[in-house]
C-alpha cells in the first residue's frame, strides 16, 4: 500500500500518489480504483507528482482501466508524472493513449470539454 490523499471536485476524483508504482503496490491500487468504480466515480486524474518508478505491468493496468472507465462514460487521467515515469509513458506509448497534463486545473476541466491531449 502507497501513501494516497483523495480529493474529490465535483464528479472527478483526483488521488494522489506515493511512492513506486510497482507490482505489490498495483495491486493494491487497482482495488482502489476498482472501489472507485464501483462508488460510480469514474473521472478520475491520477496526480503522480510522488511517483518516482512505475513498472510496465502497471501502465497495462492502467490502460485496462481507461478503458472501464470510457464505457462508463468517465476516463483515466494523469498529472504531473516525474520525469523517469515521463520516460515509461513515452517508452510504452500510454501517453499516446491517455491524457497527461501538468497542471491540476487543465485536467479537471478537461473533463467537461471532451478530451484535451495536453503533452508534457
């Protein structure tokens, strides 16, 4: 388990990460957002400005999980990744695939205007 801080602004959930995303902390944070389904918040902006490390089984998580999220008309969003986790998004492509922003209020609102791809 990771230090994680929820803020929740209207219907978008913001979680604050932690620490290295890495299998056993994956784990626990794909229940996390699998409670957070469950409770329909389903925007939800993962802030891993904490986050030094993630591994490539939990960009497939994460991917897996945008995908939930969009049927439910919601969305996986990231804000601002260190650079090492820059570099896995860039390496796995994710960036491609979900949004990435560097500021808090740009993601929030991106919510409500469709999908604004903002690169870092």
């Amino acid at each position: 388990m990771i230090p994680v801080q929820r803020d929740d602004i209207q219907d978008v959930t913001i979680l604050r990460l932690e620490g290295d995303l890495d299998l056993e902390n994956t784990v626990w944070l794909r229940g996390e957002l699998n409670d957070l389904i469950k409770q329909n918040r389903c925007k939800i902006i993962l802030d891993l400005q904490g986050v030094a490390l993630i591994s490539s089984y939990t960009v497939g998580v994460f991917v897996a999980f945008a995908h939930d999220l969009r049927e439910k008309q919601g969305d996986l969003k990231f804000l601002r990744p260190q650079s090492r986790v820059k570099q896995t998004f860039e390496a796995t492509r994710i960036d491609q695939i979900l949004d990435v922003f560097q500021d808090q209020e740009s993601a929030v609102q991106s919510f409500s205007g469709g999908s604004v791809h903002h690169r870092t």
